[in-house]
C-alpha cells in the first residue's frame, strides 16, 4: 500500500476483510468512514493481488516499452478492460494501465519509451581554439587598456577634495 495513503493500516486491513466478505468499495467507505476513492482503489488492487495488495513493494516494477505497447495495444483492440489486463499481466494498479493508454493518446509510442533518470549530462566544453599571436596581442593590449583606465580614475578619486 502507498505510503500516503489516506487509510490507516487497521483501516487497510478491515477493507480487505470486507472485501471477502462480499462487501464493495461505497459500503466499505461508508462503514469505515473512508474516502471513498481511497477504497476503490485499494479494492483495484485487491481484486488482483488478494491480501498481498497489502504488502508494501521495497522497489518500483520497471516495465518494458515492449510490454507497455502490447497491453496498451489490447486495451484499445477492445479485447479487454483496463482491471481485466491488470490482473492478467499481474500489473501493480489499474491506474498504471489507464495512464499508459492516456500517454499513447496524448503523445504517441513516445510516451511509452523509458525515459532516462537522474540530471542530463553536460555538454563537454568545446576544445580551445588556437588563438593567432596577433589576437593574443590585441587581447593583453584591451587588458591593459582597462587596467589604464581603472587606475587613473582610482588616482582621480583621491586627488578630489574631502566633501
């Protein structure tokens, strides 16, 4: 279960002995005093997991863009639901599927591709380019001309009378 779930663990457990019990998600919200989103999703989750829907994952399943195509394909075939494939691919959440079908729509098989994590690298510096010995000299000539500059207005400054 996430983390940030807005359920209890007790909470949790009760939905899912009331799942068994034939109970759907509005009349297990309503008896826990849940909401009711909270409830439906975990009941997602348990339709396809049973009691490990309880079970916090240590790591997040990484899925192939192969994959992702194939039950994106299937979805929109008509073969199946968003649910049904969950469980037959034994996929974490429906809401993974549904959001795998939105992203094809919006963006196409790009969508679907891993993207790569972490900050993008730098592009490398380019390397020097050798400067002529006539530029190299007109450079010291610039620096000079501004270290001139500055160090007669610093002689200005202090030839000035105290205000």
């Amino acid at each position: 279960m996430h983390p940030c779930s807005s359920m209890s663990a007790e909470q949790r457990v009760l939905a899912v002995d009331l799942f068994e019990r034939g109970f759907g998600y509005r009349a297990v919200s309503s008896r826990l005093g849940v909401k009711v989103r909270a409830v439906k999703a975990l009941e997602e989750r348990f339709k396809i997991w049973g009691r490990t829907a309880l079970e916090s994952k240590p790591t997040k399943q990484v899925y192939s863009f192969e994959f992702k195509m194939a039950v994106v394909r299937q979805f929109l075939e008509g073969e199946s639901t968003i649910p049904d494939l969950a469980h037959l691919h034994m996929i974490s959440s429906p809401t993974l599927v549904r959001r795998w079908v939105q992203l094809y729509r919006e963006q196409g098989e790009a969508g679907l591709q891993l993207k790569p994590k972490g900050r993008p690298k730098s592009v490398p510096e380019t390397p020097p380019v050798e400067v002529s010995e006539l530029e190299k000299l007109r450079r010291e000539n610039q620096r000079l001309a501004a270290e001139n500059a500055y160090l007669k207005k610093v002689r200005a400054l202090r030839n000035q009378p105290p205000r």
